[in-house]
C-alpha cells in the first residue's frame, strides 16, 4: 500500500489517515527509511504497513479525511510580533 503526502502532512497525519492509529509512524519510518521527524515532501510517496486499527482508517478513507497539522512556520522571516520578541528585552512585563 502506498501514500501521497499532501500539503501540511506530517508522519503522524499519514499514520492515523491510512494506519487508523499514531502507533504506525514506527512502522511507517522504518519502512520508508525515514525519521519519524523528518519534514516530509509535497507529493513523496510512502509506503504504507496494514493498518493498525482498520476501522479508523476505514473511517478516514470513506470521508476522504486528509488530517495536515504539520507546522511550516518560518520564524527566520518574521521580525516582528511575540514570537519574534524575547522576555526582557525587545517584550518588556510591567
């Protein structure tokens, strides 16, 4: 079985859409020869174990449910605003 990431996925979002349960992204790095951190690719291509908890997945399947809750946040651009400003110094607590 094979899958295509989509934008914003992570391992763990592949996991519970095509495996039904997180407990796959072990299975599916290793049968992909990746880190379960690793930022994954518009379009990679995965190969996929059976699922863990088939129904879940069945679930996701049949509502075409895509879960992307990876984090593409560029905080080098950003020069502005509180994730940018450190305690003390550019944020000052009155």
């Amino acid at each position: 079985m094979e899958a295509i990431v989509l934008d914003g996925q992570s391992l763990y979002d592949i996991a519970i859409q095509e495996c039904g349960s997180v407990e796959a992204v072990i299975a599916i790095a290793i049968l992909n020869d990746i880190s379960v951190t690793d930022e994954l690719q518009i379009g990679q291509l995965l190969q996929i174990p059976e699922p863990v908890n088939k129904p879940i997945a069945d679930y996701y399947k049949s509502r075409n449910l895509n879960p992307a809750t990876a984090c593409n946040l560029d905080l080098k651009k950003q020069d502005e605003g509180i994730g940018f400003w450190s305690i003390g110094n550019d944020f000052i607590i009155s």
